[in-house]
C-alpha cells in the first residue's frame, strides 16, 4: 500500500468517525432536496466574466442558453423557438418561443438575448469572431432579433449553442449591458434553478431553488438540450475539500452526489451496495501544463521546449488512478476519439521524456537559475498530484522551482494574473479541461495565440496559429480536418503548453438517484430521488 493510499484511508476512517459521532444511523434525506458534493468550491458566479468550469456549471442551474447539443453533437433550439437563414448566408433571424420569464417575473424579450450575446462576445473566442464579422445585433420586436454578418460565418448557430467556458448564456438586458471585464451585481436567469444568493457561504455551500415560473421545452431531456425539468425544489451544491470526507459522507447518506471520488477510496465505495461509482464522460478530462508566455522564462521557446522534453504521460496519468481504464495517453490537442483527434507519433513531433536532452535545450536557451513560480491547487484531485510530478521533472533538469499551493479556487484567479512574479504572479501550472471546448480547433482556448488581450490564461502569441485559426472559421467541413492538423504541429513546433493525457474521472452517487444525464457538465435536470 502506498503512502498517499494509506493516508487517504486514515481520513477516510476518521471522516466516517466523525460522521457517526454527529448522528446516530444516517437519517434518510428528504427527496425534494439533493446535494451534491463539487469537487470545487464557487467563488465566482458571473459565467461570462469567468472561465472556470465550477461557474459554468453554477450557469446551467441557473441559465439557459438560445441553441444547445443533444447527445449527438446535433444543434437543437433551447430559448429559440424559430429561425432563418437567408440564401446568402449573411441574415440570421431568431424568433423566442413563448412563456419565458426571468427568475424576477419579468419576461425575456429579445433586447435581452441582444445584449446577451454582445457581452458574451467580449469574453469568448469564437463569441468575439462572430461580433467582429456581424454589422449589425438587433432586436426587431419583443420576441425577435437578427444577427446581419458582413461576409458569410458558417459558425453563428453552433456559437450560440457552445457549452464551454464561456457559455452564452442569456441574461436580463439591464445584467448584461455590464461590461464583460466587470463581473455582474446580480444573478438573475431564466433556467429551472434560481440561486438563493442569501444562502451562498463560499467555502462551504451554495443553494438553488426550483423555479416555478421554468417552462421547459416538450421535447425529451438529451443531453443540454430538451426539456430540462427541476424535480427537487432545492439543490444544494456542498464544497467538502476533503475527497474522504467527501466520501464517507456519500456512505452515509449526507450527500446524495460525489462528484470526484478520490481514486484511492474507489473500491471501497464500489463494495457498498447503496453506491453507484461510473464514469459520466465519455472522453475524460485533457491534462496539460500552461505556461506564463509573457515573462521569463517561458516566453523562452526553448525553455517551454525543454519542460515538454521531460513529459512521459503514463507517469502524469498513473498518479491519478492505478486503473488504466480510467485514462488514455494521447498526442492530440482535440482530445483522442473524437472528430480531429488525430493521435499524432511520438515521433512524428515533440514528444518523449529525456531528461538529459532537456538539460541539453534548457542550457542552450540561456536560462541562468531564474525563479520559476509553479502553482499548487492542493484541494484538487487531479490538479495537486500533476503537480507533485511537475516539481520533481523541474527540478530534476535543473530549474529554481518555488511552489506556490493554495485552494484551487484562490489559483484560478492567481492565473488570471498577467503581473511578474515579483508582483504576485505566476510562470507554469497544470490545467484540465473537458471535451465542450477542446475537441474543436476553433474553440480550443488553450490553443488561442493572439496574445494578451486576444488569448487565454498564459497569453501566447504566435501569428501562424492564428491565421490557422481564421482559415478553419472559413473553411468547408472537408478542408477543416487538414487545418486542424496543420494547428497541432504549429503548436507542438512553438512548444505551446505540455499535453499530459487524457484522464476519465469516475463519479460516485446514491443508488436512489435517477436520471442523472451522461455528460461532462454536472448538470442537474430531470434528477430526482426515489
């Protein structure tokens, strides 16, 4: 038994312990409430001003979006009732279905919608594609608009319906005309959750409420789009940072929803007969290293070279479970098994652990010993472990590495800093992100290279995958594979940021729980308690 299984099996003893010390035999919970135990703790909960998946997934409780994908990957209306496309493709003409009300009583009108998608257009990639080639965003009555393009933009409908961070999710007109780089004052949504806000103790729990004013679409539940129905009238989404007593709660009937097991404690919960342990996402979560390009000494391309020079994948993917089934070594940056996940040869590019051939390109890039800032999300099950390798591979070639460990939460927003270290900010951490955004180039935020300003958490700037990027926004579906490829190897040829496999998380959940929807996104619809 290792160290990490044998501590993780002491708090979990201890959790149980103390649970059984608080109550006598767990007291069934009442079935119109359901809780779930996040693997993360929501600090921020403006979806369009943040990019971290826990208030993207707080924005599915509480809002709804215009279009939305079913299990297929297939475009269907959500919000929109009809819509039409000129012969031309430059008049896009949206039609509200009717009954939709805000979580105020007030109804959605299509100003709201308008100044919905104008705000998420500052934040988003493909959102701020769209508002460059659009003359013109305007409502044309009280439950229509229409969006008119300069130049034909074969993605208008599929950004409307994009489930990665950011959503577009709409919003009351007078939430939304705040600037997108300001986060909003109010939570206001149409979804079938409102968020009691009176509730909310960041750190420990947020609370939502069925909203009874939700009309749902007729159509059956499939994946984010169809009828999203709130069986519970209250959902409460619980922060436990310890995985096993998180776990030891799901035993005892505290929580009815673990959404990351700690990988250790898995056959223990696999052995209660009250606990259903699957995984909900078909493809996993993609791991990877982000590097800071901006200051030194990453925005050294030889330096970013020497750290992928000392990635061996199944070394990453090992310390998060021991059972291969749960995750997959893959080169691409679209996630393997998916539309362009082509799993590139480990000698096709870069990729293959030398710790001596990493030496050899950190010397040559001119690093002299200078302080690398790595961040350490120390409550996070996926994130802490990577990290614990990072360290050892950095220091291992030779680099003056200090750890910065704090909550994830608190190291999200420190990536957002864009300030020196000498200043508070940052130079490498690892990420993860899910397959809604990366399997598709032009979503893939990660691969965004248009610099500060005009590209994700770590700024690249590089002009070859940018003009990639615009291509495959133009190109027919039969060229868009060739280009997807051409941006991998650009990627791989800047040293971008690390790829460290593909990981599939399994979640855990009582056994009276139905309903619960296959997806990467916790969402919570159509569940209900038996």
């Amino acid at each position: 038994m290792t160290s990490r299984t044998f501590l993780s099996r002491i708090a979990f003893a201890a959790g149980m312990f103390a649970l059984g010390a608080l109550s006598q035999p767990a007291v069934a919970q009442d079935n119109d409430t359901f809780r779930f135990a996040a693997a993360t703790d929501i600090r921020v909960i403006d979806p369009i001003w943040s990019l971290e998946y826990n208030t993207r997934n707080h924005g599915y409780l509480v809002y709804d979006t215009l279009f939305s994908y079913d299990s297929k990957f297939q475009i269907k209306p959500q919000m929109v009732d009809s819509w039409t496309v000129s012969d031309d493709k430059l008049e896009y003409k949206f039609k509200l279905r009717p009954g939709l009300t805000w979580h105020d009583g007030a109804p959605v009108t299509a100003a709201d919608c308008v100044a919905s998608i104008k705000r998420w257009g500052q934040r988003d990639s493909i959102g701020q594609a769209l508002i460059t080639v659009a003359s013109e965003i305007k409502a044309t009555g009280a439950d229509t608009f229409e969006i008119m393009l300069k130049e034909p933009f074969g993605h208008v409908i599929s950004a409307l319906a994009k489930t990665g961070s950011p959503v577009p999710f709409m919003m009351p007109e007078r939430i939304a005309k705040t600037s997108g780089f300001e986060q909003i004052k109010e939570t206001i949504g149409s979804g079938p959750f409102m968020f009691a806000r009176d509730e909310w103790v960041p750190g420990d729990k947020a609370v939502y409420k069925k909203f009874r004013g939700y009309k749902p679409r007729s159509e059956p539940s499939d994946f984010m789009s169809g009828g999203k129905v709130a069986n519970v009238e209250r959902m409460e989404w619980l922060f436990i940072p310890n995985g096993a007593t998180a776990a030891a709660s799901l035993m005892a009937g505290e929580v009815d929803w673990l959404e990351h097991p700690p990988s250790d404690l898995l056959p223990t919960l696999q052995k209660d007969k009250n606990i259903v342990v699957r995984a909900v996402d078909p493809y996993g979560m993609q791991t990877m290293l982000r590097f800071n390009h901006i200051h030194p000494p990453f925005d050294n391309e030889k330096v970013r070279r020497a750290v992928l020079q000392t990635i061996d994948q199944g070394e990453y993917l090992r310390v998060l479970s021991d059972d291969k089934r749960s995750w997959e070594q893959c080169r691409s940056f679209y996630f393997c098994g998916t539309k362009f996940g082509r799993d590139f040869a480990p000698g096709e590019l870069l990729f293959k652990k030398n710790l001596d051939e990493a030496k050899k390109t950190l010397a040559e890039s001119g690093y002299k010993g200078e302080k690398v800032v790595l961040l350490d999300a120390v409550d996070d099950a996926i994130l802490h472990p990577i990290t614990v390798v990072l360290f050892d591979n950095l220091k291992s070639i030779g680099m003056n590495v200090e750890l910065r460990a704090t909550d994830g939460a608190t190291i999200f927003a420190l990536m957002l800093k864009q300030e020196p270290i000498t200043q508070g900010g940052w130079s490498i951490g690892p990420q993860y992100a899910d397959s809604t955004n990366y399997s598709v180039p032009f979503l893939n935020n990660a691969l965004r290279a248009g610099g500060v300003g005009k590209a994700s958490i770590g700024w690249p700037k590089n002009d070859e995958i940018e003009a990639l990027r615009a291509a495959f926004l133009k190109a027919p579906e039969a060229e868009q594979p060739a280009i997807a490829d051409s941006m991998q190897k650009a990627a791989y040829a800047a040293s971008l940021y690390g790829l460290t496999g593909q990981y599939k998380q399994l979640t855990a959940h009582r056994n009276n729980v139905e309903g619960l929807i296959d997806s990467p996104i916790p969402v919570f619809w159509n569940v209900r308690k038996k």
